[in-house]
C-alpha cells in the first residue's frame, strides 16, 4: 500500500460494527487482517491523493460539512476491485443523496484548485466500504462466500468526514455532519 491522504466518510456506529464484524470474521479465517493492521476503521473514500496540503483542505472540508447532513446508507452487495489489490468490499445503493454529496465535495475542492484523480471524479467515482484487502487470489472465493452469508443489506448513516494519513491510518481531523434531528432542534430552539 502506497503512502497517501485520504478522505473518508465514517458511520454510526451501529453500521461500524456490522462492517467490523465482517473485517474480524475474515480476520478468524485467517483471510484478511490488512485493515485491522492499518488501524484502519470502516468507511467509504471520497477522495484520495499521494500529495496533499492538509491545511488547505481542512478549510474546505470544515466549510462543506458545516453544510450537509447525515446521510443515509444502505449496503445490499458484495464486490471487489479489478486491480492487483485484492480489494473486496461492501457496495451502497449509489442514491442520489450520496452521489451529490460525492459532487459537492469535488465542486468545493476543484474551486480551491485542489487536483483530483481521475477515480474520485464524480462521473467515475465508485463508493465502496472495503471489508479486506491483500486477498490471496487462492482465497478470494472463500471470502466471497464469508460475505455472502452475512445478512445483507446492512444499513445505518453516514455520520463524519475525515482527512486521513496512511499507512498506518491516522486522523489528521475530523467534522461531525449535522443530523436532521439536530437542525430541526436548533431551529425550534431559535425560534
């Protein structure tokens, strides 16, 4: 694994557990632990970048998420990526409310001239939660069949938005997305 930054969208935590529990059964089954190893938590990319300048992004990303809420999440399927990473993952129904959320970061970020590549941009951009990395080819079947007996779909909110440094991962900063609840609370309590 290359060194990097990395935007992620972080979850509940009652959707964190069920991800994390498909990283530990892997981990049981002595499949995968590359995750668990990275200190890794579970989460979908937005955004990744070999170089970046954290200050300048941290501006952009406090000024977006002050503006979004949570949003909901709902992973109804397996997949893995067709490179060399071995890479298999949990898929969200791509809704609406996640594909905008996608590219309104893009649009805030390409307005501060922050370059973004090609598989993060909005018309190519594939969300996924990876539940384990580095399979052995040899095993890829198997841990298609551990996933598939998970009880699917899982479901839960996107609750945070982070710039992360790895590996190993390490949060360089982090914003809580408003919930819906909280803005209509803020918005009794004004008035």
């Amino acid at each position: 694994m290359s060194q990097g930054y990395a935007i992620e969208l972080y979850f509940d935590p009652a959707l964190e557990n069920q991800v994390l529990k498909a990283w530990n059964v892997l981990a049981r089954r002595q499949i995968s632990t590359q995750l668990i190893e990275i200190e890794s938590r579970p989460h979908i990319t937005l955004f990744s970048s070999p170089y970046i300048d954290p200050l300048k992004l941290e501006n952009v990303v406090k000024s977006f998420s002050s503006k979004q809420e949570s949003l909901p999440l709902s992973f109804g399927s397996i997949g893995s990526l067709p490179n060399g990473d071995n890479v298999l993952f949990l898929a969200p129904t791509p809704t609406l409310s996640l594909l905008q959320f996608h590219s309104q970061l893009f649009e805030a970020m390409k307005k501060e001239g922050i370059e973004i590549r090609e598989e993060h941009r909005p018309d190519t951009w594939i969300p996924y939660c990876p539940v384990a990395e580095e399979v052995p080819k040899t095993r890829m079947g198997e841990a298609f069949t551990v996933l598939r007996d998970l009880k699917l779909p899982v479901a839960g909110y996107a609750m945070e938005i982070a710039l992360v440094e790895y590996p190993p991962v390490r949060e360089v900063f982090s914003f809580v997305l408003a919930r819906k609840h909280d803005l209509h609370r803020m918005f009794y309590e004004m008035s």
